[in-house]
C-alpha cells in the first residue's frame, strides 16, 4: 500500500505493518532532520505506531510544538528513572513552566548543587543508554496498584475518578509511569538538558529553541515564581494539587466550597493591590494603573473589579482600552505571515496615546476615541474623561508594562499591574497543567461565544498570539509593581463541556484537528461542573458568559 509523506511532498510505498520509525529509516537521506514523532491523519503518534491503511504522514522534529512537548515528556520520564535510582525514598512533583525551564520539587531532598549533580549523571547515563521507553496498555484496574506499589498516589486516584476501562502507560528501566501524549522511541533522542537548584526545589531546562544542542539559559522571573507560590500554598490547604484531588471532589458534591474559597482568594489578591494604589495615591503618586498581561488573561475582569476595590477606598476611577487606539488597519504592521500583527505595539497610536494622557493629567478634558472592529477605523463617539480629586485611570491593555508605551509619564505617575492565569493545578504529580493550554481553551470558549470565530480559527491563530507574546508581553512581565493570578482551581472543569463540543467540531482533514484531538484527550481527565455555581462576578464569566460586568 502507500501512505502519503507531506514531508517529501509524495506517496511512498509500504508494507503493513512498518513503523513510523521504520520508515523514518528508510527516508533518513531525504528528511531534513531526526524525527521524534509524526502527525498521522492530524494526530501526534509515536514513532512506535504500525500503519495498517493508507494514511498521510508528516514526520516532526523536536523544534515543533508537537515534538517538544514529546521531548518534554520524555526528559520527565528520565529525571523520574533517574531519582528512583538515586533517591528512591524521595517523590517528584513537576509543578509549572519558569524562567524557561520547569520547575520540580523532589520531597526529601534539598535543593542543593551536588544532588542536582547527581541526578543529572544518572539522567545522563539513561540518554547513553539508548533505553527504549515502552508504551503499554493494560486493564486500569491492573494499572492501579502498579502506580500504588511506587508510590504514585496520585495517579492512582486520577485513573479512579475518570473510570477508564483501559489505560496506556510507559516503561522505561523498569519502572512504570504515564503522561497525556506520547513520548519518544528511545532516551537517545534526548541530548540537551540542564537541572539545576531553584528556590525550594529544581529548575529542570529543557533545549532551547534557537540553539537546540545546548539546554536553555534561565532568566530571571523572582516576581512570578513568587506569585506561583502563593497559590501552590493555597492548593495544598485545601487540599486539592492535582486533577485527582478535585474530581473526589466533585463526585463528593463538595465544588461549592472550593468554589467559594478560590473566589475568595482572587477578592483578596485584588482588595490588597487596591490598597496598594491608595496608598501610592495618598502619597502623590499611582494616578495611572497599567493593567497588563497575555490573551485570555482576564485582563478586563481584573480591571472591572479593581475599579470596585478602589471605589471602595473613595476613589473615582475611569478606564481605558489599548484597544482603542488601534491605528486605522490599513497602517497596522503586518507580522512574519503577512497578516495584520495586533500584538505589535506599532499597532497602537503611541503619540496620539501618549498626548492624550499628558492633557488628561493636566486636567483638560480629553475626547477618547473609540476603535470600530468592524471597519478597521477610529471613531470618537462623545466619550470623555476629566480627572479631578481623586480620580484615577485604569488603562487596560497587552502592552501597560512596556515602558515605550507610557515614555512621556513620569514613572511616580504609573502603578504596573500584571495579570496571567498562573494555573497550579496539576494532572498528577509528573504532569502539571500548562497554563498557555488554560489561556487557548478560555479563548475558544470566548472567540466562539462573543466573537463567532470557530474553535479551528481560534487554534489557527494561537500560535501567532503566542510569537507576539513572547516578544511585547512577557519579557516585560518583571516589570510589574503587583501580579494577579487570574486562574481558578476549578476552571477547566467548568469550561471543559463548553470546549470539548467545540473542539468536536474542528475537522479531521485541517492540520489544526492535531491540537484540538489533544486538548480533548487533557480535558477528558476532569469530570465537569455546572457554569450555574459560578458567581456572576467570577473572571471565569468573561469566557463563558453570564458575567454582571458589561463587557
């Protein structure tokens, strides 16, 4: 039979049976690189997979986004190997992404320079090896008690809360272990990676993306490891670090509480930065508040609700969106694809922007304009701002932290607030939850309720989003005089019916069904809560609707 190789542009002939690696082999003159897994029909496979029917075939390196996440996972599964060999009496726990690596805390042992020396040249002696990692699938009531007998408990209770029949896990030297997507062939393949002490635990580096022979450089994040942290407490007071955790639960009828306390919690956080900002007022200064932060990120809702906090405090705020000063769009600069690029902060009319607030602080009264989307125009509809005693601005918008956007303010004018839904929820302990993937699935939810833009578009243009992140977003994160941590411990159990119907729709024969097929298999591990016990003042209503705010 033949298969179709998008990677060389033909069909190739085969016979049953052969394995993506077989044929990865038979083709290694022609392709461009390594492979360490393939898109088969739109879905990441191993490299173990036997192709029986005619299929389309596109082979991956480990610079995409699909083959990182592979080598990710597999250097995970090697750190794991590696600490049972070194420290058996200790337990792993893979917390979130920072500082461009991953951090990890090993229970039982202490972050010091010469163990993180240790497990490395046992991490290392696995990659010279050329182990094989096993994919195996087995009755979950078998699988159970493997995880038991090592100790992961917290596997165990995921696998019986979400009540699979059968569950596919790894082998690797003898120990047993599972994620939610493959993993490479063989430890081989990886041949850059770093561990290093961070904070109360390790900072494990994976490649880094320009250079993918050397592992990546950390840099420093002191202030969003801090924020980080806070919620970890947070989590494990109330005892609910992982998936698991929170589907007992849910199937105890328990959610309200959790629920109420997380809510709780973001009142909390934005009462204090409220306090914060009088304070600063009273002492001359914060007349502006520069509300920051990625997609998704509940920037609006943050913003809304501090504007209560402050009026609270006998102050009068009066708010404005980045967004409407977009330049006319046939001057937005265009991105690397050629299409109009948002995220640029080119795309806003800095001097306009910029004049606009000098004469407001100034106290003349200032005509804002607003942005039409649907014409790609700038209009001004009669909406006027006038500071007098104790008022205060809340401007809203990706681009607050980048001192070029507020370069004629003076700085004990601004107050920097950074907005981000820090997700510390984890699936199980060696496998956390990334909060880009809580970002796009609030996105979806949204594009797709308020923006009529389908979960296929939403998909097609993430990864532009995630490129202008990285370049007018984050690096000016440190930036900032407070963050808020916009996630909810129980969200993605709420948006998981939403999500997952409109992940359904994407089509099996777009190249974007290969993210939707994996973002339902991440959400097929939660069991799911009605959007009815969400406060209408929750962030979490700015993706789903029903929100009291006007948006």
């Amino acid at each position: 039979m033949k298969i179709y190789c998008s990677n060389l542009g033909r069909y190739i002939p085969i016979d049953g049976g052969t394995s993506l690696r077989d044929l990865a082999v038979s083709l290694r003159d022609e392709l461009p690189f390594e492979p360490i897994c393939a898109r088969v029909n739109n879905k990441t496979e191993s490299l173990e997979y036997e192709i029986y029917h005619p299929k389309q075939i596109e082979f991956l390196d480990i610079t995409s986004s699909s083959g990182a996440r592979v080598y990710l996972r597999s250097l995970c599964m090697i750190l794991y190997r590696a600490l049972m060999e070194t420290a058996p009496q200790c337990s792993l726990r893979m917390e979130h992404s920072i500082s461009r690596g991953y951090y990890c805390r090993i229970d039982g042992m202490a972050p010091t320079a010469d163990n993180a020396r240790r497990i490395s040249e046992a991490m290392q002696r696995l990659i010279d090896q050329d182990l094989p990692f096993v994919r195996e699938e087995k009755l979950t009531s078998d699988v159970i008690p493997m995880f038991e007998a090592q100790g992961l408990h917290a596997k165990a209770e995921l696998l019986r809360t979400t009540r699979t029949l059968y569950t596919t896990y790894y082998t690797l030297d003898g120990i047993c272990d599972s994620y939610y997507g493959v993993l490479a062939v063989r430890t081989g393949i990886i041949r850059s990676f770093a561990l290093q002490p961070y904070h109360e635990g390790f900072l494990l580096m994976s490649f880094d993306p320009a250079r993918p022979d050397t592992p990546a450089t950390p840099i420093p994040q002191e202030k969003m490891y801090a924020a980080f942290t806070d919620y970890l407490r947070f989590n494990d007071i109330i005892g609910v670090q992982n998936v698991g955790r929170l589907n007992s639960v849910i199937n105890n009828k328990q959610t309200s509480d959790i629920i109420n306390v997380a809510e709780a919690l973001h009142e909390k956080s934005i009462s204090h930065i409220a306090d914060d900002i009088a304070a600063r007022y009273e002492r001359g200064g914060a007349r502006i508040v520069l509300i920051a932060g990625p997609s998704s990120s509940g920037k609006t809702t943050a913003t809304k609700r501090l504007a209560i906090q402050l009026m609270t405090r006998l102050m009068k705020p009066q708010m404005i969106s980045l967004d409407d000063y977009f330049v006319d769009r046939h001057h937005t600069p265009r991105d690397e694809d050629g299409e109009y690029d948002y995220e640029s902060l080119y795309a806003l009319d800095l001097p306009l922007f910029n004049s606009d607030l000098q004469r407001a602080l100034a106290g003349e009264v200032v005509d804002l304009p607003t942005y039409n989307f649907e014409t790609g125009m700038r209009e001004y509809r009669g909406n006027k701002i006038h500071i007098t005693e104790g008022s205060i601005l809340l401007i809203e918008g990706i681009h607050g932290l980048n001192p070029e956007l507020t370069a004629r303010i003076p700085e004990e004018m601004k107050y920097r607030l950074y907005v981000s839904a820090l997700t510390t929820l984890s699936i199980d302990f060696h496998n956390w939850v990334p909060t880009t993937d809580t970002r796009l699935l609030r996105r979806l939810v949204r594009d797709a309720k308020y923006r009529g833009i389908t979960a296929e578009d939403t998909i097609r243009r993430w990864p532009s989003v995630r490129r202008g992140e990285e370049k007018w977003i984050f690096p000016y994160q440190e930036n900032a005089d407070a963050m808020f941590n916009s996630s909810l411990i129980f969200e993605l159990a709420v948006i998981k019916d939403h999500a997952e119907q409109l992940l359904r729709g994407v089509p099996s024969d777009v190249a974007e069904y290969a993210e939707a097929h994996r973002l339902i298999k991440f959400l097929s591990y939660f069991l799911p809560i009605p959007p009815q016990a969400i406060p209408s003042t929750s962030i979490l209503r700015e993706f789903i609707g029903g929100s009291s705010f006007k948006y």
